[in-house]
C-alpha cells in the first residue's frame, strides 16, 4: 500500500508551537527514509493546538530538508487567497523542488469566522465561487490566462514549471465529481466523520478528464490512527485525542490536550465511553498488524490509491514511531 503523511503541526503539553515546526520537519524526514510517497501539511487559523497556519512556507522548508519525498498542503484554503497569488506560491514551490510539489486546494476555512474575517481584512469572503477562484489558479499555473479582466492580462512567475500535481480535498463526497471533471487528484478525510461511500469514488473516476495535473485519477484518504506494538499501548497512547475531540464535540474547543498519564485517570461517564467506542470509525486505535489489516480492508472495499496518515501521541518518538510500525506492516 501506498503511504502518506498528514501533519497539523499538532502543539502538544509542554511543547511551544517553534518545537511543532521543527517536529513536522523531523516527520518528513524519517517519513522520506521510510519510503512514504509524500507528507502535507493542514492549514489551521486562530488556535493555540496547531502551529501549521501557513502551510506553504513550512513545506518550502521541508523541500529543502529532504531530497525525494513529495511536499505540498493539505490543504490550501483558497476562499482566502487569491488565485494569482496562489498560482505564484506553488509555481515557485516547483521551481525550487521539481516534480516534488503537490497543490492541495480546501474549500473550508481552516478556522472560526474569527479568522475568516481577519483573513479578508472585515470583508464578507466570496465562499459561492470556490471552483471558480481554484480553476482561475489553476489556469495561471499552466502559464494559461483566466477569462477574468483583472487576471488575464497578467503572467504568474516563475513561468515554466514542471507544474505541481493538483488536488482538490473533500470530506462529504460533494467534491468529487468536480474534482474529476477538473482533472484533479481527489483526497478525501475519512476522519472528519468516519464515512465512506464507495459510489462517491466511482463518480469521480467515472467524471474523471485527464489534465495537465493529473494523467489518471487517484485517490488519496486520509485516516487518524495510534498504533503501537501492542493494543493495550495504543490505546494509552491515543486517549487523549479521543478526549480532546469529546470535548470538541462539547464545544470546548482548543482545549489543551492531555497527556496520556492525565487522560489515564480522566473522569468519563458511562455514556463518554460509549461515544468513545463509537468514534473509532474516526480514530483506528490497535496494535500495527491490526491496523494495517483495517487499512488493506477499507482499500479492499472502497479501491482508493493510498493512505495518508494522521496522528497525534503526545511524544514525538511515540508519533515517529507510529509510522514506522506501519511502514513495517504494508510497505
């Protein structure tokens, strides 16, 4: 199978979010020995829990500290940005790393309507054009010129570029067919809810247009797992994500995240481990082997490309660790 790398550049109890940064860094270079097809890094605003604000400039960094792994967003949330200044970020990203640069474009907003806000300087963000601002990026990727007066008349630089590989995210499925009449790659965040349905990948491979991006459609989902040698490990290990996204259900949000010594003698009523248990669609938590097992079964029934992976132990060798164990078990 098939192996990725998610990062949000989790900050977790005693780290600052400098420590966060450099960790992802550390992550992308074990993730390239480990033979791992690439690593992305989330874009997250107004949070005290994820340094990964500006994903860009972090896998700029990552590009430089490695040599094979591919390095690009996941994603870029583009009601923020505009597509002339997108197109210019990741045409110099592959420039400077050829053939190494993915362009993941979101179309959520990575934050609260705080952030959102702030990120558009007060005014309302245009969020009913989001496959329009992202096929105008596109274009000017391709050194094409949008039919839009303020962006046809201008040339986004570096101009002659092995182009990034493109990607359009989705976490409910209505994106997938936009993505493959788009000629995107298509990943999908199985974690968001725990949902999949396989019809919705068949629409998009059936939609599928070969573009200058992408020659054939391929799939990327995305999981958020613990492993560890055994279940009994992983499942102390993984508590404190399970208790942090109770508590984000609750609305208690950017909370800060337990230890697994705190989250061991955590007070939970009947019914919080119920909804724990629940979850596990979202959280796979087990030894390697079974994890691994879950995975080729999932790729079995729903005939995805690869998985990307997503984790956040509070120790960063239990995290390093993680993906080596699954790297053992399916690569």
């Amino acid at each position: 199978m098939k192996l990725s790398v998610l990062d949000q550049a989790p900050i977790t109890k005693g780290n600052t979010a400098p420590d966060a940064l450099i960790k992802a860094v550390e992550l992308a270079i074990l993730a390239e020995e480990l033979g791992y097809e690439r690593i992305w890094m989330a874009e997250h605003h107004n949070t005290k829990g994820f340094a990964s604000s500006a994903p860009e400039i972090t896998a700029a960094f990552i590009a430089a500290k490695t040599s094979r792994i591919r390095v690009g967003t996941g994603g870029t949330m583009i009601m923020h940005y505009s597509p002339y200044k997108i197109a210019e970020v990741f045409k110099t990203l592959s420039a400077l790393a050829p053939g190494r640069i993915d362009f993941g474009a979101g179309r959520a907003p990575g934050g609260d309507n705080l952030s959102i806000f702030a990120l558009s300087e007060g005014r309302q963000p245009d969020v009913n054009n989001l496959y329009g601002k992202l096929e105008a990026a596109l274009q000017l990727i391709n050194d094409e010129a949008p039919q839009i007066p303020y962006y046809n008349r201008v040339i986004a630089s570096p101009s002659n570029i092995v182009l990034p590989q493109s990607w359009l995210l989705g976490s409910s499925g209505n994106s997938a067919i936009q993505a493959g009449r788009m000629g995107l790659g298509y990943s999908y965040a199985q974690f968001f809810n725990g949902n999949m349905n396989k019809r919705v990948f068949d629409a998009y491979r059936e939609n599928f247009v070969p573009s200058a991006f992408m020659e054939k459609s391929e799939i990327i989902v995305s999981y958020f797992v613990t492993v560890a040698d055994t279940r009994e490990e992983a499942e102390y290990e993984g508590k404190p994500a399970d208790i942090a996204r109770l508590l984000f259900m609750r609305g208690q949000i950017d909370q800060p995240r337990l230890t697994p010594e705190e989250a061991k003698d955590y007070p939970l009523t009947e019914m919080d481990r119920m909804w724990i248990e629940e979850s596990r669609n979202q959280h796979f938590v087990g030894s390697a082997k079974e994890v691994a097992e879950r995975l080729l079964a999932e790729q079995e029934t729903y005939g995805f490309d690869e998985a990307m992976i997503c984790t956040i132990p509070h120790s960063q060798e239990v995290r390093l660790n993680v993906y080596r164990l699954l790297a053992k078990e399916l690569m």
